[in-house]
DNA sequence: TCCGCTCACTACGATCATGAAAGTGATCTC
DNA sequence: GAGATCACTTTCATGATCGTAGTGAGCGGA
C-alpha cells in the first residue's frame, strides 16, 4: 500500500510523461511554483485585473517576456483560459478557470503567512482577522465573486464591499 | 483606510528596506516561491528528512548548489533553523521554526490542490479524504508532530501510524 | 481617411540562476 | 590508517530573467 503521497515511482508500470515526480506538492510546484504566478491569480482575484497591461502594471513589475510566458504556462495548465475580447478587439482577457479559482485556498493561506510574518505588511489587520475567523467561508466569497466576474478588494459589488456593508447594516 | 492588502506604497512615510511590494503574497513568494524551497519543507513536514543528504536524495533530484543557496535563504528567512550534530560533528540538522511550521497550512492546501488536479497523482485518495474532511484538526496533527520531530508519513509514531492505529481499535 | 494612441505581445542583450558533475576538507567507522 | 560519509563548494555550459525598445493590429477622434 502507498505510504505516502511521492512516493518513488520506479518500478512503476506508470510512465512519468513529463516532471519530476507524482507528489502532488511538486505537481503545483511545476504549474505555478515561481516568484510571479501566483501574483498574477492574486491580481485577477483580490483586484479584479484581466488583462496583460493590466498585469504588468502591477507594484511588483514584471518584465514582459515573463509575463508571456507565465500566462501561456498557466494557460496550458488549465488554470487560466485566454479569450479575445469581441467589443474591442485588441483586448485579450485571462480568467480563471474552476482549477485556477482552486488556487484561491492556497492564496488565502499564503497571504495569512505572509500578513503574519512581514512586520510590515500592507495587509490590514481586521481583514486578517476577518478571514482567520472564518476562512472556508472567506474562501467560498472569494470563489463566487470571482466565478462572477467580480473580486475581493476592487469595485462596488467587491467582497470587502459587501461585507462593510453588511457590518453598517447589522450595527 | 486600507483599501487592500497591497495597495501602492508610494508616497508612504514607510521605506521598503527591500523587496517588490509589502503585499503579503508577495512577501510569501519572495521567500519560498520557487519550485524547489517548498520541497524541503515538504520533505520535513511529511516523510520526517532533516539533512543535506536526506534532501539532496529526494525524488526530485535538485542540485547541490540549488539545494545550499535555498537552505541558506529559508534559514535567514528564519523558516528553518541550522543546528550542528553533537553526536555526529559531520552532520548539519535542519529544523524548521515556528515560521517555518506556519507554512503547513500553505503545504496541505498545495497538496490538496496538486492531489485533486493531477489525474495520476501519487497521493492516495482516502489520505485526501481525510485531509478534506477535518482539514484544521489535520493541520494541527501536522505541525504538533513536526514540533516534536515526528512526520506525517515516516515512522512508527507518524501521523498516518497514529491515526492507522485509532482506527484499528475503534473498528 | 489620417493621426495618434492603446493593446498584446516580441526582440534583444546583459546579467543572473540553474543543472550536472566533480572536488574538498572535516569527521566517522572499521 | 584506509575508506566511507558528511556538508557543502567549484566549475562551466546552458537556460531564465531583467530592462528596454520595438511591432503590428485595432480603436477613437478630427
């Protein structure tokens, strides 16, 4: 019986088609394992971006010969879909897909270590404290919102506004 | 007010010392997100690996030198801790803090999602299932094992022979 | 229709990181 | 003392990244 999930596949009647090994840790490892694609998922989730220059625009500068290339590996891997935008037809929108807006737990989990850990973290507390109280629901707010086109911290119908919202209502 | 956790720092009375952005994402990514740090930690926190030997042998086969630089940056990151053996003066122990245990979370929700996305995953279904099930209760087996240098997969007194264990005497 | 602008990239050269293999010195075992 | 083991280090070819400058398609206003 498997002891564990990476263990050695030699011997193994499976051929490996491509990777380093069957753990599924390193299996994300090699989808999105590197210093910027994952800012990119943050960028479509917590601020509603969906375009390169958008992207690129973001604080922590990409170059864009890295973003191409980011974009095009999680394209292929399924957690991003690439669609032309037919009201103008020099856009290109990337979107989620239910295997990118799977990632939205190790987000949040990845920003809660990050928050906790960087004395001087940009993350506000209460948020923080918000999502540590309840995190699978948290989780699930995320995941809706952006399954509908919307995102946690940027527009009127964003998670954070509906839950200020929801706190000016309740008192 | 904070409108999220990565807002633009410019303009700020706060000098970013270094680093692309105070986002805590970010601040995450800078620290592990390459596709080789979380392997170690990885190797730790489940199959109960604690030295450059123990690391360098894994699957996945990473270089010596890649393995010394992302050692050394984990344990400045203060993610892991260096210890020399007392009974054995050739070897070097590698532990992982309180930060570093911190980042079980991020792993399980990283296995999960590499479990649940890759088809021929080495990762046995009823573990995943049982991760899914009472993921908090779960992550705190984890990290209360690694805190007293058991594993969740290696050993007689690992998580998976502990909980093999309550469920052969409860039926 | 022309002009300038925006869009998603691509091209390029310098620099940096990685991969593979061999080597080093301290230390342990026999 | 010989040989193995340990944690690395060194070296070098190859590949990735950074920063900047295009490029061509498409839009919007005059």
């Amino acid at each position: 019986m498997a002891v564990g999930p990476c263990e050695s596949t030699e011997g193994s009647p499976v051929k490996r088609a491509s990777g380093r090994s069957h753990c599924p840790i390193n299996f994300g490892l090699e989808a999105f394992g590197d210093p910027w694609s994952l800012l990119v998922v943050r960028d479509i989730v917590y601020f509603g971006k969906r375009t390169f220059a958008e992207f690129l625009a973001s604080e922590e500068a990409i170059a864009p010969s890295v973003l191409a290339a980011r974009l095009e590996r999680m394209t292929t891997a399924g957690i991003l879909r690439r669609s032309p935008d037919l009201a103008d037809r020099r856009r290109v929108r990337y979107d989620l897909t239910e295997r990118g807006l799977a990632l939205i737990p190790v987000l949040v989990e990845l920003a809660e270590w990050g928050a906790t850990t960087d004395p001087a973290t940009g993350a506000p507390a209460d948020w923080i404290a918000l999502v540590r109280a309840d995190k699978a629901g948290m989780v699930a707010r995320y995941t809706e919102a952006v399954r509908e086109g919307r995102s946690v911290f940027v527009g009127d119908d964003s998670v954070a506004a509906r839950v200020a919202a929801a706190r000016a209502a309740t008192g």
